[in-house]
C-alpha cells in the first residue's frame, strides 16, 4: 500500500501565516501532548523540547468560552473579549482594546479585567498556571516615552471558541 508524504521545510512552515503555524502546532505536538505519536510514527522527542513547543496561551472550547463569559462579567472584560474575537487572528493589539474598553485610557485601566480573565481561565482549566493570553515582545513607546501599544495573543481554538460563543461570524 503507498502512503502519502507531506514534507515541509522551515522555510514553507516560516512562509505560514501565524494562524496557520499555530494550527499545525497543534495538529502535530497537540498528538503528542495526548499520547498519540506512536499511532502517527511520530518519533518521540524528550519532554523538554515538546514542552516547549506546547507552550503558549490556554486552548478553551465554546463551552468553556461561554463559561469565560458568563454572568457576572464587568464591562471591561467583555470588551476585552469581543475585541480579540472581532479579529481576523488570534493576534490582537492593545490600543485596539483599550479604544473598545469603557473608561480605559492606558493599559493600567485594564488590571482588573486582566487579572479577572486569567482566574475564570484557571478556574475553568482546573490549572493554576493558565495563561488566557501571551504577550508578544515588548511594550511600545514613541519618542516620547509614552506608551503606545503591544501585541497579544490567544489560542486558536480560543480564538474560534471565543467567535462563536459571542456569534461572530467569519
């Protein structure tokens, strides 16, 4: 029987965009988290170096997104979250959310709601370490020094669990 073969250099996985290597992240070492590798013939790798592949934001389903939410949420974070689902990616910007949060003028105004999401996300997830989102790099300043914005980002499956909870359609 012939079996089909997929390769891929790091360079046409470099070329992906981002939502397209973090879906096959998932695909590949998402298999590997759940003990699967070997039904795949996927070679097993040290712990370390799948561990740091499967690093990254907290995967929530819709039901856990709906859980996220529920009854009672402030303002803030639901701004927050429709936010970062009205986006294209699961990348999001802080000026964008800071613009759409009620009274928030600088990213200080958002520690609460921040904070808020991080425990329903741990609280949800059984897992103390959670994190609902990463930030990429760092802060951005102007010439100035005041603060002008930073990039985060969500899973991919938070992110479409997220459209879908609050019914945004593609």
């Amino acid at each position: 029987m012939n079996k089909a073969t997929l390769t891929l250099t790091i360079a046409d996985i470099e070329a992906l965009s981002l939502v397209a290597r973090e879906e096959l992240q998932q695909l590949f070492f998402g298999a590997l988290e759940q003990g699967v590798s070997s039904a795949f013939g996927v070679r097993s790798e040290p712990a370390e170096a799948i561990s740091e592949f499967l690093e990254g934001p907290a995967d929530l389903t819709v039901a856990m997104c709906r859980r996220l939410i529920a009854h009672p949420i402030h303002d803030k974070s639901l701004a927050i979250l429709r936010t970062i689902a009205q986006n294209e990616t699961p990348r999001f910007r802080m000026a964008d959310i800071l613009a759409a949060a009620p009274d928030a003028k600088e990213p200080n105004d958002l520690r609460g709601a921040w904070a808020g999401l991080s425990r329903r996300t741990r609280t949800i997830l059984s897992n103390d370490e959670a994190e609902f989102v990463w930030w990429e790099g760092e802060l951005i300043y102007d010439d100035a020094h005041k603060y002008v914005d930073r990039v985060g980002r969500v899973s991919v499956i938070t992110h479409q669990s997220l459209r879908t909870a609050l019914g945004i359609r593609s």
